[in-house]
C-alpha cells in the first residue's frame, strides 16, 4: 500500500493540481457492509481495518480541524512512524514537505497575531480556543494548500455508493454546519494528543431555524431550494472522486468576498431506492 498505492496517488495530486508537494496522511477502507459490527474508540476513532459505509451527510474538516491535524505532526518523525519513509517517498520530497509546512504555520502564526487574537489553548480537559481555533484565515500570505480524499473504488460499486452535494448550485452556498469536535491520541507521527473537527451537514428541516433549510428558489438549474445530490452509478475504479476537504485559498478569496473558490465538499454514503441524488 505505501509503496506503490501511495506514490501514484500523491503523483495523481501533482499531475491534476499541480501541486508541488503531496503526501498521504493515511487510508480507510469501507469494504463492508453497514450492518456489520464494527468497533469505536470516542477518543481516537475508528481503529480497524474495514469500515462499513457512513451515511451522514458531512465534510471530514472545518477549517480549525484541518489545521488542527496539520499542526499534529511532528518533525522529522512524521514518515518513519506511518512507514512512508523509503520506497514512498524521497528525502527530497521529505525536506520539501516539511519546509512548507513550516511556512505555512509560520505564515499562520504572523497573520493570527495581526487579526489580534491570543494564542491557543488547548488540554485534555481543556477545549481549545483562541489560535487558529478563533482565525477565519482571511489575512493569510502563505503557501496555499489543502487537504484531498481520493475517493476510489477498488471494484465495480453496486451498493452504498457515494453522493456528493453539487457546491456549483447556489443554495448549496446556503447549507449549515454543525461542528464536532474530536480527540486523538498516540496516532503515529503526531504529537501525544489533539483535537480536530468535523463538520457535520445540518438537516433541511423546514421548521427549524437552525437547520441549514432557506426558502426561495433560487437555483435556475432544478429550481428546488434543497441542495442538489450526485453520485456515480455502478462506480468503476478508473471513476476517481477528488474530495475537496479543507482549502486555504477558499478563506482568503471569502474575506475579499469572492467566493469563487469551494472550502469543501460535503458527501454521504447513499443507500435509498426511488428518489435521491441524482446519477452522472
């Protein structure tokens, strides 16, 4: 997997972003079935090999939280304990990597302390604030980069495939996140313990005013006020998903109130018949 799987993907990241550097964090692998048992550790997450399917609408990062696991890292560790050290990557790939991340913290760091805000504080028994965890990132000057899900199926998909919200169709600007917090600890090549941050999709229920629902129909392609759902029928491993899940650009295009550039992706596993997303 990290020998050969790893590399074309990070090659795969480069060719179609034109990233300069790009590396795997890690893999998962839902391959069965979402009435299988499977186990939970609230405090680190799941630890198993398989993973059933997750039908909650959501997108893995806000933006505290990939940061969050992006300032986990530690260095020069980070490669030997998640074993992408040799026959992964190189040792230029390695100095290059790390050199940007210390740019990019060092860039995050400098535009905190403009924006005014002190700094983080964070323990085990202590939620985090202030940092990056208060930041809307929309001063930032650094290096832009991002975090990515290569979403690939491994054979032909013919059940629980993967929907993805259409963020082209304005209402889909309008949807509501609710943000969920989670720990980590002793995770392989990152400090002892930290947070990160899910953000989940509110429901669209009409009698909520909370719930991410708007009225009106302002989207001129279906004319519906919901968010519009996709997913790939009978999804091949040449289909390959790029999931967008955290973006630097994306903050600092919003704070010059230009939206033109998407922070994220939300995405659900999908398993009804009849009415649903729509297949591409």
């Amino acid at each position: 997997m990290t020998t050969e799987y790893y590399p074309s993907m990070t090659a795969l990241l480069k060719r179609t972003l034109g990233a300069r550097s790009a590396i795997v964090r890690k893999h998962s692998l839902r391959d069965i079935p979402d009435w299988a048992p499977v186990g939970m550790n609230p405090e680190i997450g799941f630890e198993i090999e398989s993973l059933a399917p997750f039908s909650i609408a959501h997108s893995d990062y806000t933006p505290a939280g990939a940061r969050g696991h992006f300032r986990a890292m530690k260095e020069p560790g980070w490669f030997v304990e998640n074993d992408t050290e040799d026959g992964c990557t190189t040792a230029a790939e390695r100095d290059q990597f790390f050199r940007l991340r210390r740019e990019i913290i060092d860039a995050e760091d400098r535009a905190i302390a403009k924006a005014g805000l002190g700094p983080e504080v964070q323990g085990e028994e202590t939620r985090p604030r202030g940092g990056h965890w208060d930041w809307d990132g929309a001063n930032y000057d650094g290096p832009r980069y991002a975090f990515f899900s290569i979403w690939r199926a491994w054979e032909t998909v013919h059940r629980d495939p993967l929907a993805v919200m259409d963020m082209s169709r304005p209402v889909s600007q309008k949807v509501e996140y609710a943000p969920l917090m989670r720990t980590y600890r002793d995770r392989p090549g990152c400090v002892p313990f930290y947070y990160s941050q899910n953000a989940l999709v509110r429901p669209l229920d009409r009698g909520r005013r909370d719930s991410g629902f708007e009225g009106g129909n302002d989207d001129d392609i279906t004319g519906r006020s919901e968010p519009a759902w996709c997913y790939l029928s009978e999804q091949t491993p040449e289909e390959v998903y790029l999931l967008k899940f955290y973006d630097s650009e994306a903050l600092v295009r919003m704070g010059k109130r230009g939206g033109d550039v998407q922070m994220m992706c939300p995405h659900s596993d999908w398993d009804g018949e009849g009415t649903g997303p729509e297949e591409l």
